[in-house]
C-alpha cells in the first residue's frame, strides 16, 4: 500500500513550481520503465541482459522515424514501434536463449553494440551522430491536449510508469512468477515439472523488451531530439546498477534506485567517459556486501549496529 499511495502523491510536483523537480521526475520515471523491464528479466528470472540500451533505444529510433519521416501519428508511432522491438525481442530471444551465464551476458552486450553502431551508420533514418531533431510533441487533438510541457507530459510519464509497475506486480505475484523464480534458481527443476522454460524465457523477453521500447517513445517525444548516445551501452549498465541498488526483486525498489542514480549522474558526467567505471565499482560493492540492495542493506547494517552497541549494557547486567 505505501507504493501506490508514493506515486499518488507524486501528483502534486507539477503544482511546486519547481521546473527542475519536474524535469527530474519525468527522467527518474521514464528511466523506470526499462529498469523494471530488467527486474523481470534479470532479477526474478535470472537471465543476465547487457542489451537493454538497444531497445530503449530502438523505441526511441522508430517512434521518432515515424513522426518525423513518415509524418505519422505519434502515439502510433509509439504503439507501432513498441510492438516491433516486441517481436523483434521473440526472435531474438529464440537464438539468445541458447546461452547461459557469461555467454549470455557476452550476447546481448554484442546485440547492443551493434543496435548502438546502426544508429551511428544509417543516417538518412537516425540523423547518424548528428541526431535526430524536430520530433513533435505528444498531443490528443480530439481532446484538445498537448504535451509540450513538463507539467503536462509529467501526467504522461506518471501513468506510463503506475501501468509498468502494476504490470509488474501483479506478473511477479501470480503463479507465473514463482515459475520465473524457480527458473533463476534452476531451470532444470523447472522444466522437470513440465514448464517450457526457453519459452516462458522469450515471452519475459518480449515484455521487459516492449516496456523499454515504450519509454524510449516517449523519451524521443519528450526531448524532442535524440542521438545515438544515451542508447549506448554504459545506458545498460547503469539500468544494471538501478536494480542491483533496488533489489533484484524489489520493484519498489526500483523506483527508488531510479530517483537514486538519476541523481548521482548528474555530478558523474563531469568523469566523462569514466563514469562507467564508477557504475561498475559501485555495483560490485552493492552485489558483495548488499546483495538485497541498498535500502534493505542500510537497513541490516543499521540494526546490526544498534545491536552491537547494546550489547555490552546487557551483559554488564
């Protein structure tokens, strides 16, 4: 109950008059998306994805392809271009599931090198490293909205991540969920029970795939300009760092560590390139010595402390 009554309240930010909390939130909440995406991939099944950058991404490539080059609608083109990179994920799914472990880590971090180099390359569609500018707002003209303000398109983010994060929940918390739990633990007892577990795999695919492909739409219709850059692969990393910091399995979590790293990334840019280093330090540490993240391990520390200094009064009675 205390997460839905957060995202309710989360309400009233457009009524603060602070245009940079805003902005902030609208980022924090559409970087949530492909976060959840990859609890349920990740996290609850145990399948290792270094390639999520790539389908943020392509969401972003194809809705903005769409409105711009097409002259489309662009919540079509949101809708059309979630719905590709959702098939496009079935298949790839199909060859990547083959592998496991490292192999399979090693997989997808190919698969988003080369979405990533695509951007670069074709330009007459991406804008090549240039980018692509004049992607248009979302507006619904039947109602006489639009959404070229972060006030506005706030309300846009905030129902995209309460639909992502009830998906969520009511998937991890239905008998499904504890066949995704068992597969992270071992697929061979899984499959001995008679579960298709390469397909159970492909299906979370498609839906940690086609959730992060609906956010980077909306990402490419809130900016109104994107290049290859924040597609690229320390993106993936840093989606690893939010969950591991989360809870592997902690979709509220999640939004926390989302708000979390969103923060700290702002003074990391100055490290440039570098900065994934830092990513990569920070999840080390988390996975060694708070493996059920930060929250949970602050947590733990802090009651193992109360109990150490406690315990010499006690024994002095």
């Amino acid at each position: 109950m205390k997460t839905p009554l957060a995202l309710v309240c989360l309400l009233i930010v457009p009524f603060l008059g602070s245009d940079y909390l805003t902005n902030l939130l609208i980022v924090v909440m559409l970087h949530a998306l492909p976060a959840i995406g990859v609890s349920l991939l990740m996290g609850y099944t145990g399948q290792i994805s270094l390639g999520h950058a790539a389908f943020y991404g392509l969401g972003a490539y194809g809705a903005a392809a769409f409105s711009v080059h097409g002259g489309g609608d662009p919540w079509i083109g949101i809708a059309l271009a979630t719905f590709l990179v959702g098939v496009m994920s079935s298949y790839l799914g199909w060859v990547i599931f083959r592998l496991r472990g490292h192999y399979l880590a090693v997989a997808t971090l190919g698969f988003g090198f080369i979405v990533n180099i695509a951007f670069v390359e074709l330009r007459d569609w991406t804008g090549g490293p240039n980018g692509l500018p004049g992607i248009p707002p979302l507006d619904i003209p039947i109602l006489d909205l639009s959404f070229h303000t972060d006030g506005t398109f706030f309300y846009v983010a905030w129902v995209a991540m309460i639909l992502a994060v009830v998906m969520a929940q009511n998937l991890v918390n239905a008998p499904v969920g504890l066949v995704m739990r068992g597969i992270a633990e071992s697929e061979r007892a899984v499959s001995s029970l008679g579960n298709d577990v390469t397909s159970l795999k492909r299906k979370i695919l498609v839906i940690s795939a086609a959730v992060s492909a609906a956010s980077g739409g909306l990402y490419a219709h809130y900016i109104g300009y994107i290049s290859p850059q924040p597609f690229a692969i320390d993106f993936s990393i840093k989606l690893v760092v939010i969950i591991a910091i989360g809870g592997f399995r902690s979709i509220p979590g999640i939004l926390f560590a989302t708000l979390f790293v969103t923060v700290i990334t702002e003074p990391l840019q100055e490290l440039g390139y570098y900065d994934v280093v830092v990513y990569g330090l920070f999840l080390v540490v988390i996975i060694a010595y708070m493996p059920q993240g930060l929250l949970q391990g602050a947590y733990g520390l802090g009651r193992r402390m109360l109990s150490g200094a406690r315990a010499p009064a006690g024994a002095g009675r």
